[in-house]
C-alpha cells in the first residue's frame, strides 16, 4: 500500500477548499484517505496554507511520496528541507 501525500477537494461548486492527506496511491482523489495533515484555501488573498509540519516529515520517514502540488505548497510555504528529501 504505496502512501501519497495529496489534495482532496472540499467545498462547494466553484468555490474550492483542498485538504492536505495521506492517503494510499490507489484511493479515489476524494475518497478513503490515512490522516488530515493540513489545509489549503486558494480563494483567501493570499491563498491560505496551513501545514503540520511534523506529521508531513513523519509520514515522509515512513516512505509517503509527495505529489506535485504538495511539494509545491510545501515550498511556497518554506518548508524546504521536507519537499528536498523526496525529489
């Protein structure tokens, strides 16, 4: 069971909220998922990013890849050392 860590859409129509999870790799993108590790609000200005930093670099101790667009956050928010350990 191969872990990722993801975005899940929340909210309603035209009107997204995402939370960041860990879910396994063959889950539906809104579907079953392992822990809520954080949340992102791209509507706020600026968007709005919030992040557990420690259960992030413990699921990635565990072997957890980071999809695309969590590394991303993960850089815009400045959490450099965790999105670098998994390139």
């Amino acid at each position: 069971m191969p872990v990722r860590i993801r975005l899940t859409r929340k909210g309603a129509k035209k009107r997204p909220f995402y939370r960041i999870v860990a879910a396994d790799s063959e889950a539906p993108r809104d579907g079953k998922f392992l822990e809520v590790l954080g949340y992102y609000d791209p509507l706020k200005d600026p968007a709005q990013i919030h992040i557990d930093e420690d259960r992030i670099k413990k699921w990635i101790q565990r072997g957890a890849k980071l999809s695309e667009t969590v590394r991303s956050l993960l850089r815009k928010k400045g959490v450099s050392k965790v999105s670098s350990q998994t390139s």
